[in-house]
C-alpha cells in the first residue's frame, strides 16, 4: 500500500514565502492592484464617515457645508450612503482587481510548470499544491489590504481637513472608522483568495508528466 505524503501547515507557509520572494515583482504588481482597490474602497466608506459625524451635529450650517459638496442630505437623515455612481465604480474596481489578480495568477502558474510537477512527482497531493497557492495569495492579500486600507483612511482624512477643515473632526466617529477599515482589509483579503482559485485549481490538476514535459 503506498504512503502518502502530508507536509505540514508550516512547510506550507515557508514555501509560499519563498516562492514570494522568488518572484518578487510579479508579487508587487499583483499587491499593488489589489492596494489601489482597497485604497478607493476604504475612502470612500471613511469619507462617509466622516461626514456622517458632521451630520450628526445638527447645525444647519454643516448640512448646507456637505450639500455644497456634493452629499445629498435631505430633510431629518441621520446618515449619508454612498451614491450609485460611486458604488458602481467600487463594484468595477473590484471585478478589475480580481480579474487581475487572475490574470498574475495565471501567469505564476505558467511559470511554475516544472516546480508544480516536481511536487508531484515526489508526492504533493492537490490539495497541498492548492494550499500553497492560497498561502501565497493571502500573504499578498493581507499586505496589500493593510497598506490599502491604511493608505486610503488616511487620503480620506486629509482630503476631509482641506474640504471642512477642523469642524470634519469635531465629533469624530472612531468606532465607524475601526469598521470601515476591518472591513476594507477583510474585502482586500477576501479578493486576494477569490482571484487564486482558479489558477491554483488548474496548478493541482496537472499532471505530473506533461508539467515535466513543458519548455521553460
């Protein structure tokens, strides 16, 4: 009966981070896509935020402040939503940073052929080979939603300072913000392991003999 072979969850991490330092700017191109979404997604919900916590004020002034700035507050809103016109743009931001993600993806695997069947061919099972690529992309995910996140809160509150000035920040909502960029980096995170599936369906479906076979 043959034996198969498991390797641990640690093994599993060291090769990803080895394969991430390996192709190191492949990885930073597919960070950066994914930075550049989470940036805009995270501005855009701290901005709302933010100026929920000035409509929250009840001055009359302030609400005239946000009118003037393009927020549609009506009549006894307690709170502001984002427009349609930009939760259409946040939508295609994220289809564009999945499909490239995919696409990166994609390619590691193409350039992987001879790595991949040589796992195989020692005894890596499917799953091993899977894991390794979700390894690889929630590495990726969880830097590039951090520093998205973070890059994108912190526009926000610039961009709100030279719009409102010191009255952005007088009732500052803290725990909306925590929220906003928990949710930020866990959508970032969640794009990451969305854009890997499939190639790393594809990478534990090949066979050991044609991965060998390929021309690099």
């Amino acid at each position: 009966m043959s034996r198969l072979i498991v390797l641990p969850w640690s093994k599993s991490v060291e090769i990803a981070y080895k394969s991430i330092r390996a192709r190191f700017f492949r990885s930073i191109v597919t960070t950066v896509t994914l930075v550049l979404a989470v940036s805009f997604l995270a501005f855009s919900q701290i901005s709302i935020n933010i100026a929920d916590g000035m409509l929250a004020s009840g001055d009359n002034t302030t609400c005239q402040t946000l009118i003037r700035c393009g927020y549609d507050v009506l009549p006894g809103d307690t709170s502001l939503a984002s427009s349609p016109k930009q939760r259409w743009i946040l939508t295609l931001s994220m289809l564009v940073c999945i499909v490239g993600i995919i696409n990166a993806q994609l390619m590691s695997v193409s350039e992987r052929f001879r790595e991949i069947g040589t796992m195989k061919c020692l005894g890596a099972l499917d799953r091993f080979i899977v894991r390794i690529f979700v390894m690889e992309a929630a590495m990726q995910g969880f830097a590039g939603a951090v520093i998205g996140a973070l890059g994108g809160g912190l526009f926000a509150v610039l961009t709100a300072w030279f719009r409102f000035g010191s009255e952005a920040f007088a009732t500052p909502p803290y725990q909306s913000f925590v929220l906003s960029m928990a949710t930020s980096v866990l959508i970032g995170i969640s794009l990451s392991l969305i854009g890997v599936l499939y190639p790393a369906i594809i990478a534990s479906r090949m066979q050991p003999v044609e991965a060998m076979r390929v021309e690099q």
